[in-house]
C-alpha cells in the first residue's frame, strides 16, 4: 500500500529535543557539505515510527551504525550487520552477507531495520526473507530505500523499486500490514538533487570553496523552505519521489 500522505517536513515543525533525540549533531557533523533538508527528511521517518523500534533490534547494513544512539532509546538491545567489504567504517556487532543466509537463529529479534541498503544487494528478496524469518511473531520491519537517486557505492549499487516491487518482495517473505511512504515530492527531489550535485562541485574546488559555498547556501536554503510547499500543488507527489520508507509486520 503506497502511502500519500504528504511526508515533507518543515524545519520549524523541529524542536532542538528532537534533533537531539536521534543525534542529529552527531550525523550532520559526518558530512557538513551536505544540504540540510535530506536530513531533516530522515529525521521525521525517524520519529514517526520511533514506536515501532522495540526489543532486540538488528541493523542491516549497518554501516557506521549513525543511528545506534537513537535506536536504543527505544530498544533494548542493538545489534549492528554488515559485510566484510563495506566501503564504510563499520560498526557491526556481527559480519555477514545479506545476499545470504544470515548467521542468526530464527525468531530472535523484535525489529529488523534496513536503511538505504536494499539498493546494495543483488539478491535483495534474500535479505528480506532472512529478516522475516529472524523475526519475531508481531515483530517489524523497517527499511528504507531510494528512488531517484544517483548511483553510489559503485559497483555495489544494482536496482531502484518501486512500490510494486517493494510489495512483492515483502509479500512473497510473508509479511503483512504492509505500508509504503513515498518521502517527498517532485520538487523537494528535483531541488534535493540540484542541491547535491552544486555540493559536490563545491567541495570539488579547493581554491574557491568558500566563495562559492557562500553564494550557494541562500539557494541551498530557500529552495528547500520553498519545496514543501510546492510538493502541495502536485496531486500525484508520490511518483516523483526520492525515495520510500516501508514497515510490514510478521503475523
């Protein structure tokens, strides 16, 4: 079931408790060439199904586990899994491939989370079965994945999905309450992707790095206030998305 409800998220709508709350300093500090709003994007998906995040949670695709702090505000136990070639520094309690079966027990954890990781795997119905067979019965899973987005992590970067596909996957594993959120709309992406692409050419040019990130940041700024709003005026926001946030339950 794609969700269209309108999923942009206004900087105002943030109070400093809940920047706090997920390590917001923590996150934007890894990277402070990038534009903000994507962040703020992750962080109201995030707090929107912070109840979801229970018990032993796992992380797959962990990565550098960004969100460990935040997770085990809700849950009691967090285990991180990645693989063994990440381009990442990872912190995982547990190495494994998730184009395999995973080295974990059946009906162990209480939440499964996957953020941006379905994208990596050539075998991705895999992973997604291996997380529904680790779950617990009323367990969840959370996942999230992009759309239009450019390729990255090459050459471990193989698929984007749509809602169908998401759906079939998930299906096929055995899940059920299946919902699926597109994150913004077509301009929130458009200026998104404009955004990032002006930031990698910033940080490109050493010498004229701080005139032209200067120049840029009014652009950066406004363009992501302004694009909320214009998401509004487009009836079928959902298609020109960046990116989807799926949860499904095992029965």
């Amino acid at each position: 079931m794609l969700s269209h409800s309108q999923s942009s998220y206004s900087l105002e709508e943030i109070s400093s408790e809940d920047l706090g709350a997920v390590g917001f300093e923590r996150i934007s500090s890894a990277n402070d060439s990038l534009p903000l709003y994507k962040k703020t994007i992750w962080l109201k998906i995030l707090l929107k199904y912070r109840d979801l995040l229970q018990g032993h949670l796992y992380d797959l695709g962990c990565g550098e586990s960004p969100y460990k702090d935040y997770f085990l505000q809700q849950a009691e136990q967090y285990i991180g899994v990645d693989w063994q070639g990440s381009p990442h520094k990872t912190q995982e309690t547990l190495l494994a491939d998730l184009n395999e079966n995973l080295p974990i027990g059946d009906n162990v954890a209480d939440t499964v989370v996957s953020l941006s990781v379905l994208e990596h795997l050539y075998n991705p119905q895999s992973m997604v079965d291996e997380a529904f067979r680790i779950l617990n019965s009323n367990g969840h899973l959370v996942m999230q994945m992009p759309w239009q987005w450019t390729i990255h992590e090459a050459p471990h970067d193989y698929s984007r999905y749509t809602p169908f596909a998401l759906t079939r996957f998930l299906e096929n594993a055995g899940f059920v309450d299946i919902h699926i959120e597109a994150q913004a709309g077509f301009f929130t992406t458009m200026i998104l992707k404009w955004n990032y692409f002006t930031a990698r050419f910033v940080s490109k040019n050493k010498i004229h790095h701080k005139f032209f990130k200067l120049c840029l940041l009014p652009f950066w700024y406004f363009g992501q206030k302004l694009a909320p709003h214009l998401d509004k005026l487009d009836k079928n926001w959902s298609a020109e998305t960046i990116g989807f946030f799926v949860t499904a339950r095992k029965p």
